[in-house]
C-alpha cells in the first residue's frame, strides 16, 4: 500500500465492503484520500430499509451474546487488542488514507483503542457488579441494584478519529451484552470497516455488530428509530437534530459534541513546557480534534516570551502526505472543513487581528493542506474567537491575571476541555475547579487526560451529554433494576389498624429511622 497510490486493493476494498448491511444493490459512495484527491474506494449508499434489516439481525445475536458470561466477553475485548497490535500497519495506512493525518497521530488513535480495550476487559465487569443498596426498612428491607443490557445500542461517529471513535465507543456497549450497529462517517467507512472485521475475528460473535455506510440525513431517523441507545460524537448543530429524535422515540443519548476550548498559562508557567505541549494540543490532526485548543490566554508578565517561542514552534512543524512517521501535522479532511478554515482567518484579518505566521494554504504539500497559524489582537466577536473553526488556527491573547483567563475561558455556550499550565500545580488544580468544562489538564494538553481511561470524559452545555470512558462509560449502555425484598411482612396497612392511627405510628418510626441512620450503618444490611 503506497501513498502514492491513495487507494486500497480492489480485493481489499471488495472484501470491506461486504461487511456493510444491505438488502439489495446500492449505488457507490465513493472515498476520496485527503493526501491527493484519489479514490480508495467505494461503499454502499445505504438506505432505511438496510438499517431495519440491520436492526433485526443485530437483536437476533443479541440474546445469546448476554447470556454468555461477562469473563467470557471481557476476553474477546483482550483478544482484539491483541489482533488490534498485530493489524497496526496495515490500520495506520488505512486511517491516514481515509482521513488525510499525520502517521503519529494515527498511531495515537491506534493506542487508544488497545487501551480502551484492555480497560473495559479488565475493569467492566466491576462497573456492572450487583450493588447492595439501603433498603426502606433497616434489617427487614433489602435492595440490590443490577445492571442489564439495553439491547440494541447505535454509533453514529465522525470522520476525524475514524478508528477510535468508532470502535472504542461500540466496546463497552459490547462487554455490557448489547448489539450494535456502526454508521460511520460518509468519507472515513473502510477504518470502521477493519475495525469490525478484527472484532469478528477476535471472537464478536456474527450479526452482533452491524455497519450501514451512508449519507446522515437518509439514514439518521432510521437509526435512531430501531435502537435502545444511540451514541453521537460530531458537530453541536447535528446533534441537536440526533437529540431530537431520540427525544421523540424515547432513545437514550450520549453524545460528544463541540467545543471552543481555552488554554491558561499563568504567569509561573515553564515556558518551554506550556510551548511543547500546546503546539501539540493545537495542532495535533490539523486542529481537527474536538478536545484541542482554539483560544491561549497568557499572563501579561509571561506573553512576550511564550508568543515568540509559540510561534516559532509552530513554524518548525512539518506537514506531509506521506505514509510514515516524518511529518508532524496531515491534511484536512475535505474542502467543506478547507473552506471554513479560510472564512475564519480572512474574517480575522478584516476585524483587526494579526497573522503571526501560516495563514495559508499549502497547495504544495496536497489539495487540502493549511498552514498551522497562529493570531493574535483577534476580536471578540470574530468568527474564530466565538465558533469552533476545527482546524489547524489559535489565537493567542494576553490576560491580566488568573482571574481574567477564567472568566474569559468560560466565556462560551462550549464546555468540553480546558487546559491550565503553571509551576505550582495546587494552583493549577483549584483554578481548574472554577473552569466551565467536563475535563481540565493541568501541565498538559490532553492526551493524559484521554488516556485516563477510568475517568469519565465528555462535555457540558453546547459540548454534549453523557460520558465515555471509566465506569459512566459501561453503565450508560445498560438499564438498572432494583430488587428489593421485605425479610417478614409487607409494607402495607394493617387489617383492622384505622388509618390515623397508621400515619401517626408510621411518622414516629420515620423519626426513629432518621435517628438510627445518622449514627448505625445498619441501613446498609
């Protein structure tokens, strides 16, 4: 597989595409690389029809796949990892063709879906355990909570982690005893593709994981009508429609939306470290990434010298289409995300701001390259100070204190990511805890954070609903059931006791209870 080429195999492309659902012939929807315009292949255009026939045959492998022992599921989790570290080469090229990033990136993206594999096959089965519950009664009532499988979980996920996003969310809902059914995005489907083919291969049984390629709006509503959760990660404004429906067919959501996310370097900050860590955080996949950063805010006392060592930081990253390790920072996805890119800078320009460097396309690297830029003097109510531009553009702005940058920060319908950098790392946590974000790293951009797999991740206001990752995870694709069991009699009126007589013992045994629960954990037995 050679970059030069921007394809794969015919017999590769053949192969992947009869891992998509349909029930009668589709026209093509074809995948163009990033890195050069070429077409790597082509996928069904799915319609409704093929999402029931999808449904259907996910729910029939459903029942047998949760009566199977949880240690059992948790192996085929530890198995794919494994197939998952054997198969890298070959998912890299095929990330980095469907989705145009720098190699590095793609192995980032690789490493995380190994890792959520190994978490949720070691840690899940405790997040789902039966929990012994107070019951109404001290030593006459017993609850226990229990967690089952909602059924039939949809992914609807994005093209800018194809490989991650697809399949690291879909792993929990498997250990959990769900089915499945991935519709990737349009321009990313073949890493979706391999993906389930290592999970078949890594012991899923068939039918349980069923993928429908496609356009959103025709295949959206059909999804969400046929399944028991849906998972969204893109942009706000979809998501608001995918919430919609599943608000209108009584759906369970999650969803990870977008962000406008904001960097904090106190004055105390290592320069060297808060520059290394946020060329990275900014421009990591060409800026495509929901958790980087958008907005720097500096303390005056420490700008000067983080804008000149920011900037030329910035100019020593190396952009490329190549399928290896060499360059820093890859393509855009598409001209759709090109042109935004553009529109934001020019807007910038006109309202004021400066181009301290890129601000560019580079047309000499591939169609769809841009110059990672960075701005400053941007106004407040430019496009790229308010709206997620989601590509390789940050702005960076003096603040007078800690104070301001957080007021400033949280100046967003946006809450999903912060970052805070300084040398007393107390500091830093507690300005954290004043930060409008579902997630906050301190000395760092992100990726410790992402890789906190135990830890719940996600966002609030315009940034989402729900969380991934660590116990919040599992639990969102399961329903609970409580169980509880009177020991001696029903809690019921006594035959012959006259009802006043009832509520007045009843509310002296309440006060009694109140009493005993503040100083014995019986409550618990």
């Amino acid at each position: 597989m050679k970059a030069s080429s921007g394809s794969l195999s015919e017999r590769t492309v053949e192969r992947l595409r009869e891992g998509v659902t349909r029930v009668d012939d589709r026209p093509p929807l074809v995948v163009r690389s990033p890195f050069t315009d070429e077409r790597v292949g082509a996928v069904p255009a799915c319609q409704p029809a093929d999402v029931a026939a999808a449904a259907e045959r996910a729910r029939a492998a459903q029942e047998a796949w949760a009566a199977r022992p949880i240690e059992e599921r948790a192996g085929v989790l530890q198995r794919f990892a494994d197939r998952a570290i054997e198969a890298r080469e070959e998912l890299l090229d095929v990330v980095q063709l469907e989705a145009g990033k720098a190699r590095l990136d793609a192995h980032v993206e690789l490493l995380d879906v190994v890792l959520t594999a190994d978490y949720y096959a070691r840690r899940g089965p405790t997040h789902l355990d039966a929990a012994r519950r107070a019951g109404g009664i001290p030593l006459l009532t017993t609850a226990v909570e229990r967690h089952d499988p909602v059924g039939l979980v949809g992914l609807i996920e994005p093209w800018n982690y194809p490989l991650t996003l697809a399949i690291s969310d879909m792993l929990p809902a498997l250990l959990a005893g769900n089915g499945a059914i991935l519709k990737p995005a349009e321009a990313t489907p073949f890493c979706a593709l391999r993906a389930v083919e290592l999970l078949t291969e890594a012991g899923v049984p068939a039918d349980l994981v069923q993928v429908v390629t496609g356009e959103g709006p025709t295949l959206g509503e059909p999804l969400v009508s046929n399944v028991d959760h849906v998972t969204f990660t893109g942009s706000t404004e979809t998501g608001r429609t995918v919430a919609a429906l599943a608000g209108e067919h009584l759906v369970d959501a999650s969803m990870e939306l977008g962000g406008k996310n904001a960097a904090v370097v106190l004055g105390d900050a290592d320069i060297s470290q808060a520059v290394r860590g946020l060329v990275h955080g900014c421009f990591a996949n060409a800026g495509q990434l929901c958790i980087s950063f958008e907005r720097i805010y500096v303390e005056e006392g420490l700008y000067d010298d983080f804008i000149s060592e920011f900037v030329d930081a910035t100019e020593a990253l190396t952009l490329g289409a190549s399928l290896d390790f060499e360059a820093d920072v890859g393509s855009l996805i598409g001209k759709h995300q090109l042109d935004t890119v553009e529109d934001h800078v020019a807007d910038a320009c006109e309202r004021g701001a400066t181009v301290e460097t890129g601000g560019r396309r580079r047309e000499d690297v591939g169609p769809l390259f841009y110059a990672p830029t960075v701005l400053t003097d941007l106004p407040e109510d430019a496009t790229a100070a308010c709206e997620e531009t989601f590509g390789p553009v940050v702005s960076v702005t003096p603040v007078a204190d800690a104070d301001e940058a957080v007021v400033r920060t949280n100046d967003t319908p946006y809450g999903l990511h912060a970052s805070v950098w300084t040398d007393d790392t107390d500091r830093g946590e507690a300005l954290a805890r004043r930060i409008e974000t579902g997630s906050v790293s301190v000395n760092d951009a992100f990726l410790g954070m992402w890789a906190a797999t135990d830890a719940p991740m996600g966002g609030v206001g315009d940034s989402g609903i729900g969380r991934r990752h660590g116990g919040d995870g599992i639990r969102k694709y399961t329903e609970t059931q409580t169980v509880a069991t009177q020991r001696v009699h029903p809690l019921a009126p006594v035959d012959g006791v006259p009802n006043r007589v009832a509520a007045v013992a009843t509310t002296y045994g309440i006060r009694a209870l109140r009493r005993l629960r503040r100083f014995s954990p019986l409550e618990r037995e």
